[in-house]
C-alpha cells in the first residue's frame, strides 16, 4: 500500500477507536479539565506499544482541534500529551561498505553531501550552510570553524582526509562546500531527501529492526572518523551534544558493527578512554 494510502487508513482506524470509546459521550466532556485523565486511562490499552500508545494521544488531539475550529467546541484540554516512545537513531550508522555501495550509484553531488556527514558530525541543517571560507589552515592540515544551530556554539572540526579531498575538489568559485547538481545551494530537506532517494537506489540494507538509513544517522560514523582525526572524546561529546560516556559508547557499537575498522578503532578508543580518564584524575 503506498505510503500516502495507508496514512489515510491509519487515520481511519485511530478515529474509529476514538468513537468507540467517546462516541456515546457528550462532546462538552473535553472542555473539562477531566477529560484529559480519561483520554490518559483510554491511552492506557497500548501501554506495550509505547508508539501506538502515543499515536493514539496525537489522533485524539487532532480531532478534539478541528472540534474547537469548528466551533463544537470551546477550548479542550489535551494538547501535548506526555509521549513515552523516544527514537534513538544513534545506534544506527553508515558504514564503509554501506558507502561503497552508495558510491556505486549515486551522482557524486549527492555523494559529497554523504562524506560532508559523515566526516563532520554536523546536522544536515548545519551542513548545507557550510562555506569554502570557513575552512581554516592549521600547523597540520585543515579545519573547520562553524557555529551549530542548534546550541550557538562554535565548533572546531579537523578536516580528514576525506574531507580534505572534498574540499581540494571543490570549485575556486563555489562559496558553499555542498551545491545542487545546477551548482544551487541546498536547503536540509533537499540534501537529506536525495540521500534518502540514492540510497533506496543503491539498496543499502535497513538496520537490524528494519529502520532505514538517513543523512541524520551518519553522526555515530562521524564521531569514529573524528576520533580517527585525533579528537579526544571530550571534543567530540561537545561536538555531538552527547555525554563523554555516550560518545564511547557510539564508536564502540561502530566499532562492533563494522568488522574491517573494528581493531584500529578499538585500539583509539581505548586510548581516548585513558587520556579521559587521565585529565579527571
């Protein structure tokens, strides 16, 4: 069933469970402070399911929201209700073998925004707002200073070798590091749809529980490419927004995941380990 179909049917089915419970009910009951406690106990039945749990909340919103813009109702009282699943899309990584394969098939325009991610860490609304001129030359090589979004900080990433290699083969003319195929700048939604579109191409295989592969899910591969690049794992925590704990623990599961890397990266590891520990002591 195509994906804007079984939308629709999804709609359909929340709806219908909502009128099975509130349907013999007077609508006025959801302008009570109460109502939110009955909508909660409702939500209850998918306490296993923590998404259909929540989604069963977002469906009831909806429909008590075109309620009030209808004017059946006056106000209500179960917006933002608490949510119990929480996405965790760090485990998930591009691996060596998942790019080769990319490389294969997608044009390199597409393939540049791949490595930008993947050598950087950046999010993909940081990454397409990167400019040729905040690359820096350092005593060893190159740098990039950018300030994130997200919290304002600056942030001072090494260049890789594969990020160098990027830039070495960016156009003298271009001020942005990534450009559309026309040489356009490119907003977050362009750049991560075209991954999303070359890797279904490239048939890169889903992860384990079947979640596919995004431009958002190349900051664990960044992170091992950054300690690679010999930041500590302090640096790279600040980078990531993770804990120093977290940041371990991400390029160790990369580590596991990709067995042609796993020695190198482990043996970093361990070193950026005692190093941290080291600087508390």
């Amino acid at each position: 069933m195509p994906k804007a179909e079984r939308s629709k049917a999804d709609i359909r089915k929340w709806l219908e469970f909502f009128r099975e419970e509130f349907g013999a009910d007077p609508v006025a009951m959801f302008e009570e402070r109460a109502s939110r406690g009955e909508v909660n106990n409702w939500r209850k039945k998918w306490l296993h399911s923590p998404k259909q749990h929540d989604m069963a909340g977002t469906h009831a919103t909806r429909v008590l929201n075109w309620a009030v813009e209808e004017g059946k109702l006056k106000e209500h009282h179960c917006h933002k209700l608490k949510k119990l699943y929480q996405s965790n899309r760090t485990e998930i990584i591009w691996t060596s073998g998942d790019f080769a394969q990319f490389k294969k098939h997608a044009p390199e325009w597409v393939q540049r925004i791949l490595t930008a991610g993947c050598e950087t860490g950046l999010r993909a609304a940081d990454l397409v707002q990167v400019q040729m001129d905040q690359f820096e030359d350092t005593p060893h090589g190159k740098r990039l200073r950018f300030r994130t979004s997200k919290r304002g900080q600056i942030a001072f990433i090494p260049a890789t070798a594969a990020l160098e290699k990027l830039i070495a083969e960016t156009p003298e003319h271009q001020e942005m590091l990534l450009v559309s195929e026309l040489g356009r700048p490119l907003t977050a939604r362009w750049a991560s749809n075209q991954i999303t579109k070359w890797r279904r191409e490239a048939q890169i295989p889903p992860w384990i529980d079947g979640r596919e592969k995004t431009l958002s899910d190349t900051r664990g591969t960044a992170a091992t490419r950054l300690l690679n690049a010999d930041l500590s794992l302090r640096q790279i925590a600040v980078l990531m927004g993770w804990s120093v704990r977290y940041a371990a623990q991400v390029i160790e599961h990369y580590a596991q995941v990709s067995p042609d890397e796993s020695d190198a990266v482990l043996r970093k590891l361990n070193r950026a380990k005692s190093l941290s520990l080291d600087t508390k002591m």
